[in-house]
C-alpha cells in the first residue's frame, strides 16, 4: 500500500478524502493539530472503514515534527487540506493566515525534497478567481486580486509551487480549486463540523432547520441573477474527494516534473435560494430565513467549467445538489440525536 500523508486530514473534506485513499488501495497518514476540527472525526472514520487510522496530533508549522513523520513513513505523496479557511478572521488577523497558510506549505515542501517524495496535491480555491469577467470560469481565466487574506494565500501557494516547479524542482504538482463543498459521508460518520458560527450556508440551514439556530440569513435578493441572490457551484464533499485520488493516480504515471491546475466543481450553479428550496423539500421542512442586506466581499456569481479534469483525470461528479443536501441533513440529525 502506498503512505499518502494528509495534513489536516481530520477535517471536513481531509476525513473524507480519507476514506476514498482506502477505498482506492492506498493507505492515508493524518496530521492535524485540531485547530479547526474534532478528534470525534477519528472514531467516523473507524465506523467507516473497520479500523483505526495512523493520526499525529501535530502542527504543520513544526518543522522537526512534520520531518519525522516524513522519517518514519515511506510515503508516496502528500495531500495538504492544513490551512486557516475563514474568510472573515482573514481580514482581522492576516498575519495569522500567511504564517500558517503560507509557512506549511513550505514546510512539506522542504521535507518532500529531503526525503525524495515527488507527489503533492494542493488544497486551493475558486477564491482566486474573484469576480470572473465571464462564466462559467476555467483554469485559464484570469485571477483577479483576492478579496480577502485567506484568499491571497491560496494565490501565493500557487505561484510557490509554480516557481519550484519551473526551478526544476524533482516534483509532480497539482492545485485543485475548489468550489463550494457540501453533504457528508452517506453513512453520516462523518460530516462538516464548524467549530462556532458556520461560515458556509449549508451547516448555516441544516442548524436552523434543527432548531440549533433561530433563522438563516440570505445576504442580497438585488444581485444580478435569476432570483437575486448570489450563485455557486456546490460539489459533494465525496466527489471532492474522489478528485483528490484521481490526482495523487495520475501524477504517479508521469515522469519528470509536473504543475497543473484543475477546477473541482459540477458545472452547474445555483442560487443561495435554489438551494434553500431543493433543501425543503429534501428534508420536508420549511425554513425560516430573512432577507438581509449584501455581505462586503460576496462574489456575485461563480461556477466551474469542468471540462478539463473530466477530459485529463477522467473525473465528474457523481452526487446532485438534492443528494449533497440530503446527507447535509442525516448528518445534522445525527449531530442532533448524539447531542
């Protein structure tokens, strides 16, 4: 079996690229400090696959930490999830964001290289792109200047492992720009567990519509879309995933060096309030939500063109948006019924 090492593996999307690392033959070494996630994660992931996965409770920043697990696990390639992600905080405390964002990875890059692993797969973001000129956006369109920190380290990364790569650094690379993750793992082992006030919208309804919180929010009804509120592309957390392995497969069948970028998104967008709907009537529950103003920051609409990962990784979604609410809601009930 080869080691994939997954920095902040315990995490939302980390956890469930997990269990698709186990299911595709490889075996998944997690690191993560627990700053934004649950040792609770461990034991879903144990439900899940029958058995316990090697876990260092360690920060990625701690360089002689990270060395040795490099050290004592022959490892195949790397996955790195570990990084602040809210957008927000970003904005208050940015040094925080490229400390932590910006120095691990070039902590795991320096290890990869002393310890001869070739093979990365890079957490990124559709972030980078802001507002696109046009849509849908594909991994040509223009960046535009982030609208947040957090959003500028994403960009930062990049350029690093586009100049090591360019430098003739012995290293295969991708970076996957995620668009919007939702659902949970069908079992409901697993799930998004935001420590705190959700950022994102979906645990943002599945808490109000169990009564965790009073409303929901919908930030603008003026926006230039079908109904007003803002558009994105929202993809099942397990075709995430899946688009993860696909990646770590094809890097392992090139020779030389190697940085790509690929979209990971399904294609398709969806209003904040189409998203609402296609939840009542997954779940059978109306939701109370208000209409407030537009949030500072807030694109007005994004998705992905996927053409490309589907044509060179042979990857597509497999999950709908009714799909990715309904497993967004048995996780929420079981969240509930475990108190």
């Amino acid at each position: 079996m080869k080691n994939i090492l997954i920095t902040g593996g315990a995490g939302y999307i980390g956890s469930h690229t997990a269990v698709e690392l186990v299911k595709a033959g490889f075996e998944p070494i997690i690191l993560d400090n627990f700053s934004n996630s649950e040792k609770s994660v461990l034991d879903g992931l144990k439900q899940i696959l029958g058995r316990e996965l090697i876990c260092y409770d360690e920060d990625c920043n701690d360089r002689g930490a990270v060395a040795k697990i490099f050290e004592k696990h022959q490892l195949s390639g790397v996955i790195h999830f570990a990084a602040y992600k809210a957008v927000g905080e970003s904005t208050q405390v940015p040094l925080n964001y490229y400390r932590n964002n910006v120095d691990s990875l070039l902590v795991i890059l320096d290890c990869m290289a002393k310890y001869g692993v070739k093979d990365l797969v890079f957490s990124s973001s559709c972030t980078v792109y802001g507002q696109p000129d046009t849509l849908p956006v594909t991994e040509n369109t223009p960046r535009k200047e982030a609208e947040s920190p957090y959003g500028n380290t994403k960009k930062i990364c990049e350029d690093i492992l586009r100049d090591y790569v360019k430098s003739g650094a012995d290293t295969r690379i991708i970076s996957l720009r995620y668009f919007n993750p939702v659902g949970a793992h069908p079992t409901s082992a697993i799930g998004e567990l935001p420590l705190g006030t959700p950022n994102n919208l979906v645990p943002f309804i599945t808490q109000t519509a169990a009564g965790i919180r009073e409303k929901l929010t919908v930030f603008g009804d003026d926006y230039d879309t079908a109904d007003g509120s803002c558009v994105r592309d929202y993809i099942h957390v397990v075709d995430l995933a899946d688009a993860h392995v696909k990646s770590l497969a094809f890097l392992a069948q090139k020779a030389g060096n190697l940085y790509d970028i690929f979209n990971v998104g399904t294609g398709k967008g969806n209003t904040v309030l189409e998203v609402i709907n296609t939840f009542e009537q997954v779940a059978g529950k109306k939701l109370n939500y208000t209409i407030g103003k537009r949030r500072p920051g807030d694109v007005e609409k994004v998705w992905a063109d996927t053409g490309k990962i589907t044509e060179v990784l042979g990857w597509q979604p497999q999950f709908t948006l009714e799909d990715s609410l309904r497993d967004s809601w048995n996780w929420q009930l079981k969240l509930v019924e475990k108190g």
